[in-house]
C-alpha cells in the first residue's frame, strides 16, 4: 500500500510540475523515478486520483489534477524531484 500511495505523489509531483499530455510520457517519468509501474497500473491511479485531460491551449490537451484533490502529498517525496 505504500508504495501506491508513493507512486500517487509522485503522479501528484509530475503533474504538478509538468506539462504531460499522453500516458507513455508519464510512465516514462514514473519509471525514471524509480517506479516500477506498467500501463494498467498507471491507468487505474489515474482514475483513483480523478485525473482528467483538459485543453492545453495549443490545441492539444494534457493531463490536470482536480482542484479539490486530496493525495497527501509527501513533501520529502514532492521536493527530492519534482519541483
């Protein structure tokens, strides 16, 4: 369980702090950070953490947290490589 719980911060983390508009690149990064994580699963975070796509203004869309998320977000985890 904690590591799901590690792997939605650092989702959080990503997303937060990057433009990332298909699931190949976000598993790329989750990958880079140490996660060992396929497809499927990444699918199923995405969903648990209500994550949705939204136009990026360029006439594209990348991927957005809702505003009322509620990961909590470890701040050793969000600093070490996401900020």
């Amino acid at each position: 369980m904690l590591e799901k719980q590690e792997r939605h911060t650092a989702i959080y983390g990503i997303l937060s702090s990057e433009k990332i508009d298909n699931q190949e690149l976000l598993l790329k990064r989750l990958i880079e950070s140490g996660f060992n994580v396929t497809q499927a699963t990444l699918s199923r975070d995405l969903k648990a953490l209500a994550v949705y796509k939204k136009p990026d203004g360029k006439g594209g869309y990348i991927y957005s947290l809702p505003e009322n998320n509620a990961v909590p977000v470890n701040s050793d985890l969000f600093l070490a490589g996401y900020k």
